[in-house]
C-alpha cells in the first residue's frame, strides 16, 4: 500500500530544526514535515519513543526526532557528524548558563573568538585552500575554497579552540564546550565556501564565472551560539559504521538515510573533517608546468577510511541487507530517492523479506491535479518506505506500490519540455489541449501551452482508470514527444517566441531560452553553443521586436562562456 500524507502550506519557523545545518547532499530539512507526520504515526504511543539514526549526517532529522520527545540514538561515521550532533543532539539549552564560566559565559567567549585578529601561529587553511590576496586572487596557481580574510578566521579560532580543549580526552563539561564551539565553526566553515556545497573542488575565481552566491561566498564568518532544546531523554551520538552502531543499540523505529549514489561522503566533504580533527594533514603542493595544482582540491589522503559500500552498485544490496539484519526496531524508515543505485524493486523485495513494506508519499498538489508553472524545476515526489516487522506483508501490497511508481514517473515525465510537432503526430491536439486517452475520445484531455509544456495535471482518479499497459503505452509515447536535447529545446522556444502574440508570454519564452542556452555554456559543448550563440545574435539584428529582449542576457552568458572556453 502507499500512504498520501497531506504537506501543511506552513513553513517551519523554530530556529533549532531551520538554522545552524551544515550544507549537504540530501540535507532533509525541507521534508521535515512530512518525516514528521509519519514518525507521530508510528511513535509508541503511551510510552517513551527510541529513535535511531544511523546516518545523522548533519542532523536535520536527528534534531526533529529529538524536538518531538523522543530518545535519540544519532550515529555518522564522519567525525564532523559526530561533533556537530553531539552540539545540538546531546546537549541541552539550559546546559549553556553552566558551562565556558571561566570566560564570562557563552556570549563572551564567543564574542572572543569572533574578534581575534593577528596571524595565526601555525597557519594551516589559509596557507593551503585561499589565496594569499582575496583581490588578486588567481585560480589558475591558488586554491580558492575561502577568501584570505575567511581562512585566517578558521585557522585563528580552531587554534584557539584547540590550545585550550587538547584532543578528546576532556571531562564532560570540557567536551560539551569543545563541542558547541567546533560545531558553530563547523557551520561557517560550510556555509562560507567558495563551492557549490561539496569540497571536491572550488570555483574558479570567488562565485565562479557565473559569479553566483558571491553574498555567501564573501561575507565574513562570525560563529554563532548553537540553537539548542531541552530534553530529559537519553541521548547517544556515536562515530561508527552504521551496521556496527544499530547491532548495539535497539529502538522502537530507526530512519535511514544511506549514501545513494557513488559519491563518497569523506572526500566530498574533506575540509570538514580537517577542521574538525585539525590533525592537519599534509597537502601537496606539487604543481604542473603551467603552475597549476596536480591536485587541485588538495583532498586528504585518509578519506577512503570511511568509503561507503553503498556508493557502488554491486556493494549496495548487501550492504543493504547486511544493515537491516543488524537493526533491533519494529519500525525501519528508508528515504527513497528515485536516482539511486539500488533499483526500487530490489529495495521493495529486501525489506519485504523482513516484514509488511508501506510506501509514504508526500501529497503534492501535482498528484491531485493542477496547474503546472513554466518556469517550475522540481517535479520530484518525496517516499517513505516503512517496513513493519510485526505484520506480515500484503498479497497485493507489492502491486499497488508498483502501480503507484507508473502514475508518478507519468507525471514527472509531463513536467518536461515537449516538442509540438512531435506531439501532434502522437497525440490528437486541438483548442491547446492534447487527448491523451488510449481511444482518443476526449476523456482524458489535458490543456497545454503551445504543445510545449503542459499546463494542467492529471487527477488520480483520472489516471486510475487506466490500465498498467495502457499506462506504459502513454508513458512511451510521451516519451517519443519530448524534446531531444536542449538544443532542440532552443529551437522550440526560439519559433514559440515568432508565433506568441502575448509580449508577456513571448518574455517568458525569452527567459526559458536564456536558461536552456545557459546550460551548454561549457567548454565540452562549445560547438554547439557557439552555433546556438551566433544564430541568437542574427536574430536579435533581424528581428528586434521579437528577440530585442535577449540580447543583455545573451552577453551576459557569452561572457561566462568565454571564462569557461579559457579555463
């Protein structure tokens, strides 16, 4: 079976589960009401709730759990994990009133750190991940992951830190300082980068050529008192492998959040775990003969000490399976994310082996029906799968949720650009309307904006009345209609711009076709951008009514282009 859950309009305003996390693949703070609507479901109601995280990673669903009175038992096997949520897991507001009193307290010794000034006495970031001038940086001989100012800002602080919290071996006042401390470093470090939200390389030049994030990239750092919450429950946050961490500790549900594609948690977020260890390791400097870096990132060499099997299509299933045989929980929760390695059916038939296996779904207004914005980019549906080890699993349960995966992927594949001739020799279309019923007899009509994006959605009832083949066959067709590549995107749009009579519509267009150009800006695509560029520039000069408003835009991109061309 699959479960809609209803998604308040609200947004999540406590600063505790909005602020203060670490930028990150998969970060799940924007489900964070719907996790939370499933949890109340299953929490063990009338006694204490036990929630286990074996992958935290920066705590989003680990501060929820802890924010809704349950005891947490948060694990990630990256040591800035570990710090990060022994801050905001294991320590409690009320704790912050006893704690850094020979300082002042909590404000002073945070106003300290944020105003040291002077060079650092053994410079580590700033030596080795900033240029030695933030103005004349050069991204060719420099790596660029912070500005000057903001490198020597971590170096000051996380020695401070550091001379006087040595190592680990602290009494529990010592660690909770140390901890709150780091993780409010741990932050800026993140937030502050010179990168798209991993480590495994930097822009080049501060914001890249597009120039974007410059705000964020180039505002100095300043660290913050950690929101934190009270709880009486009992807390466990732990720095192990996920399958030794649940084969120790029960619970009552636990959540899991595995790597779900082959990038590796330990060299894409390196920089995090050099600041929070500050074992500094070494960093090459070898360069080639052009004076560039022969390793650019300058990644720690140690990161495979925590490689993921989950990253690799053949470790996956084993990995996985290996990791539910080792749970203690009634309840075991596992996001769903339709890019992953492990193909659905193979996770569906794993989890079922254990007990009955319930799909959640988020109820976007797409899946009820509805209008479709232009310019809308997210057609994902975000899924729960709920395994329930004390029911038995449903004759029919794996079919529903099969049938439910065909209506979703339809859907999404309904958001994309379609190429109207195309359409129209697969479809019947009249009035901006396309007949998508297998009789073609107008029962399923859907409004379209020029045969080019659709404008309505289907309702579920609507698509109930289908057949699993009947689907299929849709999905194919639609499919067939698409548009090829952006390039054939570009197209559509530049001949959708001649025939709008709407100069409101015909801008919309305008700023589709800038994006879909946007994206093939790069050095591989040059040819072809170079050709889509040139035709772009003949129309602006010949027919200027329509395509004037490209042209600042155009320059614009074959600005960053010629940055990209150059390297």
């Amino acid at each position: 079976m699959w479960h809609p859950i209803p998604v308040s309009e609200e947004k999540e305003t406590d600063p505790y589960l909005t602020k203060q996390l670490i930028a990150y693949i998969g970060n799940k703070r924007s489900l964070l009401g719907f996790l939370g609507t499933v949890f109340s479901s299953l929490e063990n109601k009338g006694d204490r709730t036990v929630f286990s995280d074996p992958f935290a990673g920066s705590g989003a669903v680990a501060r929820l759990a802890r924010k809704m009175g349950y005891s947490v038992l948060a694990n990630d096997w990256e040591p800035y994990s570990k710090i990060v949520n022994s801050c905001y897991i294991g320590i409690n507001k009320s704790d912050l009133k006893n704690l850094f009193g020979e300082y002042g307290g909590v404000e002073k010794v945070f106003r300290e750190i944020n105003h040291l000034d002077g060079e650092p006495s053994d410079p580590y970031i700033s030596r080795h991940y900033a240029p030695e001038n933030t103005e004349e940086a050069d991204y060719h001989t420099e790596r660029l992951f912070y500005t000057t100012e903001n490198a020597l800002f971590i170096d000051r602080a996380r020695t401070w830190i550091e001379e006087r919290y040595s190592g680990w071996d602290l009494d529990e006042k010592q660690l909770k300082e140390k901890y709150i401390l780091l993780a409010s470093l741990l932050y800026e470090v993140s937030t502050h980068a010179n990168t798209s939200g991993v480590f495994k390389a930097c822009h080049k030049g501060f914001g890249g050529h597009g120039k974007d994030a410059l705000t964020r990239i180039l505002a100095p750092m300043e660290m913050e008192i950690p929101h934190l919450v009270d709880s009486s429950e009992k807390m466990i946050i732990e720095n192990l492998d996920a399958a030794d961490f649940v084969s120790q500790n029960s619970s009552h549900m636990t959540y899991l959040d595995p790597p779900y594609n082959s990038h590796q948690y330990g060299s894409n977020y390196f920089m995090l775990n050099t600041v929070a260890l500050w074992d500094k390791p070494p960093v090459s400097g070898d360069r080639k003969d052009d004076g560039r870096f022969v390793e650019k990132a300058g990644i720690r060499k140690d990161w495979i000490q925590t490689r993921s099997p989950f990253c690799y299509r053949k470790d996956a299933p084993g990995a996985f399976s290996g990791l539910l045989d080792s749970i203690d929980s009634r309840y075991i929760m596992l996001s769903y994310n339709t890019e992953g390695i492990i193909p659905f059916g193979e996770l569906y038939d794993i989890m079922e082996n254990q007990g009955r296996t319930e799909l959640y779904c988020r109820d976007y207004i797409l899946y009820r029906g509805g209008k479709q914005s232009l310019s809308r980019q997210n057609y994902n549906m975000e899924l729960l799968l709920v395994l329930d080890r004390k029911e038995k699993p449903g004759k029919s349960d794996r079919k529903k949720v099969e049938r439910f995966l065909l209506e979703r992927k339809l859907i999404t594949l309904l958001r994309r650009p379609f190429h109207p001739e195309k359409m129209k020799t697969n479809f019947p279309c009249r009035n901006q309307s396309v007949d998508l019923s297998p009789s073609q007899d107008g029962s399923f009509l859907l409004g379209t904006r020029e045969y080019y994006v659709f404008r309505d959605m289907p309702s579920t009832e609507t698509l109930e009345v289908l057949s699993d083949r009947q689907l299929e066959t849709l999905f194919s067709l639609l499919e067939d209609s698409l548009c090829g590549d952006n390039q054939e995107e570009a197209r559509v749009l530049i001949n959708l711009m001649r025939q709008s009579r709407e100069e409101k519509m015909r801008n919309r267009y305008g700023r589709r076709l800038l994006q879909v150009v946007r994206k093939f800006a790069f050095k591989k695509y040059r040819e072809l951008f170079e050709e889509t560029a040139r035709e772009l520039e003949r129309l602006i000069a010949d027919e200027n009514k329509v395509f004037g408003s490209l042209s600042e835009g155009l320059a614009s991109i074959k600005s960053i282009a010629a940055m990209r061309f150059r390297g």
